[in-house]
C-alpha cells in the first residue's frame, strides 16, 4: 500500500532531525580531539543547519472554482475534522497564501494590505516591515478559530475601475480578463495582497511549506509571484476541473506562469479534480472510468506532460472520506495516489540534495582532519628521533639541544611575514569580488534594465533587453572566478614556499566553481523571458508593472549573488584555516619538544619513559585516525533513509 504524503513527510522530518543530531554530535567529537578548524566547523555547522530546517514548497496554483482549497484541506488538514481553507463556491482564495512555520514567530496570520502594491517596494521587502501587515492571533487547537481567521484572505473590496487599475487589477487594453464591474461600476478585488500563516502544524514544523495561490488575473497583477515564488517551489500541483478539463485560462496559466524551458516537468503535477461529477448513476463503471481517461489524455496532450503526471483526484470526497474514515471512498476518491506522487517526487528529490551534500561536507571535513592528524604524526616521529638521539648524552649535549630548540622556535615566529603578506593580499582581491557581486553592483544593473523597460511604446525587443543584462550578471560571475583563480594561484605557490620551508603539509583547497551560479542566473532568465512572451507586451508598456518585474527580478538575483560570496568566502577560509591549524600545530610540537627536553634535564622523568609516552601518543592518532575514517563513513551511509532506520544512533554514540 502506498504511503500519503503525510507519512512520507513525517519519515523525512524524522530522517532529518536524526540526522542532524548526529551531524551535532560528529562536530563535538571532532572539536573534543582538536581536530575541527575553523572552516570545516562551519562548514559542518551550516550543513546541520541546512539538514535541520531546509523547507520544502509545493505550490497549487489554479484559475478560480477548480478545487484548490479543498484539495490543501484534503491532503494537509483532514485530522481537523473540517475545512480549514475556505473551500465554498466561487471565488476563495483571494491572495497568494503561504503556510509555514518559524518557531520564534507566535502562530498568527499576517495579511499585507492591498494598498501596499501603489508603493515601489517588492514583497521581500514588506516581508521585513511588520508595521504593516495586520496580524490575527490563532488558537492552533482550536479549527473552528482557524478555519475563521483563514477566511480572511477570502475578504474583497468594491473599488472604482480606477483604483483598480491603479492597483493592477484593471488594463482597459485587455477587456477579457478584467473583473466584472456592478451596477455602479464598480470592480471587486482583494482586500489583501499576501498572507502568511505561521502555526506548529505537524507537517509545517518537519519545513514543508504550502502556496496556495489566487486565479490568472491575480497572478498577473503580481509578477513577484510567477516570477519568485512559484519557480522556488519544489513541486506546483496544477488543478483542473475534471469536467471543463484544460480551458482557455488554465491553459494560460500554464504557458504563461508554470513551464519554462529548463524544466523536465518532473515536478509539476497536474490535478483533474473533481471527478465525482462525473459519478453517474446512469453510467457505468466502466464508462465512468473511459470518460477520465479521455479527460486525462486531453490533459496530458494539451499541456506536454508525462500521462502518469496527470492525476483524476475528488479532493472533495478524499476529504470526506479522511474525515469519516471511509477507506472505500477514499480509494474512489484517488486522493492516495496523488499523495504517494507527490512524496516519491519532491521529497525523494529533496533527499538526494541533502545527501549530495553531505557527501561532500563529509568528503572536506575528512581530507582536513586527517591533514591535521598527520601534522602531529609527522611531529611526535620528528620528536622520538630527537629523543633517541640523546641517549648516552651529557648534561650539556641536552642543555645545547634545549637552546636549539628555543632558536628554531624564534626563527619560527620571526618567519611569518610570508604568512602575513599572503593574507594582505588575498583581503585585497576577496574585497574586489565583494564589489562585483555587491549590492551596489546589482542595483546599478537594475536601474539600466528598469530604464530599458521604462522606454515607450511595445517592448518587442524584451528579449535583447534581458539579455544584455543577464549577460552583465553573468561577466560579473566570469570576473570574480578569474579573481579565485589568481588567488587560487598565489595560494599554490606560497603553500609550496611554506611546505618547503616549515615542513608544512599545506594543500590549497579546490577553487569555488561559480558555474552553477551562471546556469542559475540563466534559469532566473528563461523564466522571465518565458513570463514576458507576446501575453504579457501590454503589461510591458506600464512603468509601474515594469518596476514590479525589477524589483521581483532584484530580489531573486540578490540571492544568487550573496550565495556565490558565501562560496568564495568559505573557500578563503578554508586555506586560512589550514595555515591556522598548523601553525598551531607546529606551536604545540615546540612547546612539546621543550617540555621533553625540561623533564630529561629535571629528572622529572627520564628518557624511556618519554619515548614510552610518545610511543602511546602515536598509537592514540593511529585509534583516531581509524575512527576518524569509520565515524565519517557512519555518517554518510546515515544519509541515505534506508540506512538511517537499519543504525540507531546509540550505536555511533556508542562507538
């Protein structure tokens, strides 16, 4: 029997959980045996991080009447016993809905005013200003209070055709897709512009997060949406009806909104919803199920996807069934399947992310410590040979050894300046890539695009326009990855010096590839220009649509530049790290070999004694080496689920 996504969501929770635990503990162990630097430790923190909170976002997106609500009701919020998303006839859900949760917020519902939309500022933005959302407090245990604040994001408002069209709700150059006016000329539109639910539901708290978005006319008067949100997501379940099958509008959501041509379509799902309106009792099984299947493979043929992506589903009845525990209903209803879909499909990928991941964290962390670890052999090999060369040896023999010792010391120190300079200089060109991939870099791009756009009249050239920005973005990235690999440079040829000159075992790490970051940046780019096809060029000639698209657009790109100075700062200090540990290292083995020599010359403990205790020491990194290379190897394999459930993690405590 298939597992609702439910299920899998709660094994995934508990595989990350464990996970990161034993990620927790790994890092203990590691800095208890000094064997973590400072690089690696974040490294390990920020994958912990990653494993513990990475959100999961599945969209429904779906023109008005289709479903959507009743099928988030059906999949996410049966154990309430009721509907909690307004799910009644006609128009529901007015605004784009976000549901979530973040543990240092209070569960609440924050609802951005409409109005918000005449000033120039984007959604991440007002995210930030929490003056002005109206918040409505929620009793989490409480349904019948949920399900009532939730009917907020279904309040409108009756505006002139005016405000409306102030408010992008309104274009005198498209009359199909505007609302419909009542007698007094008036047009409905939502009271809200965005709302955002934060409660410890069991399934929002293990980081899935659920879109609910409104219909075509909403989602083109927010271009942040298509643009941001929905393209982030990790699935979008799209809703038909399964007795209209693919209409005008949906068919331009679709092309407009949801497929660019990047994607393989292996997350996007599409809904045939509500086929109990087809359950005739004058029909037959048989025929009931030819008149699906037909349905289906219009769907499937008409939208380019996969027919195993196209599901029939009753939303309706799958959550009457939930709630009466009908599991004959809920079979009929075909809401399982759908479920089992979605969880095969974005958790499964989302786990093979992570597991990537901590491969290759697992990969770093060891190369590293096992550098350490051979530092001190090195050292405690070099001190045993040392030792043993005094046997037989008079007092001042030892005493002429100790002063050598103190020299080699304080040449040692007095040698940094190498060191020194190699740090100067790499500060200097990591500054440089800080001023390429900078704020200020990003909005000087984005003021000559937004000028670009502003120019009157049809913006036929769009394409040329993006381009030439996305190609800035883009020599930006080449730029600064000419700059690692100076850096990249200097590092090998000083590492070589100092290896050369101290002993060190130093070994420049792997230099950031940025290639990811261009193909990302590429991606951002078909799916605007995707966006910005010939449905959308009188939307073009609007300055105040234009702002929207580049202040979306400036949001989605400042993340992508902040993620590729994160790589190359953690690449930086990946090779600082190293000279840190051994310089540490090598300021051990001195403050060691004169401890040696101070105990041989006290009588504190005579030679053999020593060279016992080196011998120990030796066999003690031999152990953590060992246990180094089983405790890493124990992790990775805890990164695949099948492997987690078959090691408790007693065992590796344990170990």
């Amino acid at each position: 029997m298939s597992r609702s996504f439910n299920q899998q969501l709660d094994q995934h929770g508990a595989w990350r959980s464990n996970f990161a635990h034993r990620l927790q503990w790994l890092s203990r162990w590691l800095t208890e045996n000094e064997l973590l630097d400072q690089a690696v430790a974040e490294r390990l923190r920020g994958l912990e991080q990653q494993i513990r909170t990475s959100k999961v976002m599945v969209a429904f997106v779906a023109e008005f009447s289709r479903g959507k609500s009743e099928l988030i009701n059906a999949i996410f919020f049966a154990d309430y016993g009721r509907r909690i998303m307004p799910a009644s006839a006609g128009r529901t859900t007015m605004c784009p809905t976000e549901l979530g949760y973040d543990p240092a917020i209070a569960p609440k519902l924050r609802l951005l005013p409409i109005e918000t939309r005449l000033e120039p500022h984007s959604l991440t933005h007002w995210r930030e200003k929490s003056t002005r959302w109206t918040e409505i407090p929620i009793e989490v245990g409480n349904a019948e209070q949920l399900a009532q604040a939730m009917g907020k994001v279904a309040e409108v408002r009756w505006v002139s055709k005016d405000e409306a069209r102030a408010l992008g709700f309104w274009n005198p150059e498209t009359p199909d897709d505007n609302p419909v006016q009542d007698a007094e000329g008036r047009v409905e539109i939502p009271r809200w512009r965005h709302a955002v639910l934060n409660m410890p539901h069991p399934l929002l708290e293990q980081g899935l997060v659920i879109l609910d978005t409104p219909g075509l006319n909403a989602i083109g008067a927010e271009p942040e949406l298509t643009v941001s949100l929905i393209p982030q997501a990790h699935a979008v379940v799209f809703i038909l009806g399964a007795e209209t099958g693919v209409t005008r509008s949906d068919l331009s959501i679709w092309r407009e909104h949801l497929i660019t041509e990047d994607e393989g379509g292996d997350t996007r799902f599409v809904v045939l919803n509500k086929i109990d309106t087809m359950w005739d009792s004058l029909s037959t099984h048989a025929q009931i199920e030819l008149q699906i299947e037909r349905q289906r493979d219009s769907a499937a043929r008409l939208l380019e996807v996969p027919l195993a992506q196209v599901l029939p589903v009753s939303a309706q009845k799958g959550l009457q069934a939930k709630i009466q525990r009908d599991p004959r209903l809920l079979e009929a209803s075909r809401l399982p399947a759908l479920e089992a879909l979605l969880g095969e499909g974005v958790l499964g990928k989302r786990e093979t992310m992570l597991r990537l991941a901590v491969d290759a964290g697992m990969t770093a962390l060891r190369t590293e410590a096992e550098r350490i670890l051979k530092v001190r052999q090195r050292d405690l090999s070099e001190q045993a040979l040392e030792l043993q060369g005094l046997r037989g040896k008079n007092v001042s023999v030892i005493r002429h050894m100790r002063s050598r010792i103190d020299q080699e010391h304080a040449e040692f120190e007095g040698s940094n300046t190498r060191i020194l300079a190699l740090r100067s200089v790499q500060g200097k060109l990591l500054r440089e890539v800080y001023a390429v991939l900078g704020r200020t870099a990003l909005k000087a791009d984005m003021v000559r695009l937004s000028a670009a756009l502003k120019r009157p009249g049809i913006k036929l050239n769009v394409r040329k326009v993006y381009g030439e920005t996305f190609d800035s973005l883009r020599n930006n990235l080449r730029e600064v990855q000419a700059t690692t690999a100076e850096i990249q440079s200097m590092l090998h040829a000083t590492f070589r010096q100092l290896n050369a000159e101290q002993g060190f075992t130093l070994q420049a790490p792997a230099e950031p590839d940025l290639t990811g970051f261009e193909q990302e940046l590429s991606q951002i780019e078909r799916s605007h220009i995707h966006y910005l096809g010939v449905g959308n060029l009188l939307k073009l000639a609007q300055a105040d649509f234009c702002d929207k698209l580049v202040r979306a657009l400036a949001s989605r790109l400042r993340l992508v530049n902040e993620a590729a100075m994160t790589e190359v700062e953690r690449w930086s200090k990946g090779a600082s790290a190293q000279i840190d540990a051994q310089l540490k290292e090598r300021r051990r083995n001195f403050s060691k070999r004169i401890e040696a020599i101070e105990r041989i010359q006290n009588a504190a403990g005579n030679l053999d004694e020593r060279l016992l205790e080196l011998a120990a020491q030796e066999t003690n990194l031999a152990e953590l080496h060992a246990r180094l290379r089983e405790f890493t190897s124990l992790i990775t394999q805890q990164g695949k689920p099948q492997a987690a459930a078959a090691t408790p993690f007693s065992e590796l405590r344990a170990a």
